[in-house]
C-alpha cells in the first residue's frame, strides 16, 4: 500500500490540489482529495484539559487548559474499523508505549480503534492497550490494559467548545 507523505505543516488544500485528477491514488489519497475527514479536539475526561503535541510531536500532554490550533487533530479512516489522528506535526502514532504525533506516512503503528463508553472514547492502539492522558501529568502513553477515567477522551469540535453534557 502506498503512504501519504506530509512534509512540514500538514496543508490539506495542497494534497487535495496535488490529488485532483490523479489515477491509482492510495486509499490514504482519496481520503484526504475526498475531504473525508473531520476536525476535531481531544479532551482529556480526567482533567477537561486538551490533548496538544510538545517538543516537535515527540510527544503528547493533555494538560492545555486554554483551545489552540495545535489542540486541532484531523481524523479520518483509511482502514475500515479503525481511525488515524494527524496534528499539525504529523500522524498519531504508538511506538511501544510512548504516544508521538510525528509521524510523516500511516501504517499500522497509526491506526487505533475507537472504544465508545457512554459520551466518552477510549484509544485502542496496535499494542493492544489503550491510550492514557496520565491525567496532564507527563508525557501520555499506551500502555493502560482497561478503560478507566485517564483512558477516556471527548472528541469536541474544531473550535474547542467542551460538549455540552459528557
């Protein structure tokens, strides 16, 4: 299969442009051309804080108490069953435990599975494990065997707002 490459700031416009008339696009390709995929916010249930990438995405916090455009992630599916998260700093990914968002092409290692519990949703990484906002303590991880209230996410909308009712 082929990857979609991102270089710098990821600029949808530019890969949809780069796209239009393109024969044997990948299905990551026709995801992004088609404009299938939605902006949205991750929030930390623990803490109400927002999921935002430090340090160039070599890692995650969800320790952002105020919306910003690096709180913004763009989620789509490429795999049925499963969901990629790209920030402005590159795909959503789990190395082992640690949580990155610096990856430039999407392969298994970006696919999680959405667990929903009630109004929350948990991340099922590659590993197995779900993914965890160290309740905006450190660096969050996937590496928590069960759903519990640090491993629980809202996924707002584009403009930050917390969802009414969680």
């Amino acid at each position: 299969m082929k990857k979609l490459v991102i270089t710098g700031t990821l600029a949808v416009a530019a890969v949809v442009g780069a796209l239009v008339g393109k024969q044997n696009a990948s299905k990551e390709e026709q995801v992004f051309a088609a404009g299938r995929f939605v902006e949205v916010t991750l929030i930390a249930n623990a803490n109400q804080r927002f999921v935002t990438p430090r340090n160039r995405g070599r890692s995650l916090r969800a320790n952002a108490s105020r919306f910003s455009n690096a709180a913004i992630f763009r989620r789509c599916s490429v795999v049925p069953g499963t969901v990629n998260f790209v920030a402005r700093t590159g795909f959503l990914t789990c190395d082992g435990i640690r949580l990155r968002a610096n990856r430039r092409t999407a392969g298994a290692n970006e696919d999680f599975v959405l667990v929903t519990s009630g109004r929350t949703q948990g991340l099922r990484a590659n590993n197995g494990r779900f993914v965890s906002s160290e309740r905006g303590r450190r660096a969050m991880r996937c590496n928590r065997r069960n759903l519990n209230a640090a491993e629980r996410f809202i996924q707002g909308p584009r403009n930050g707002v917390i969802p009414v009712g969680r």
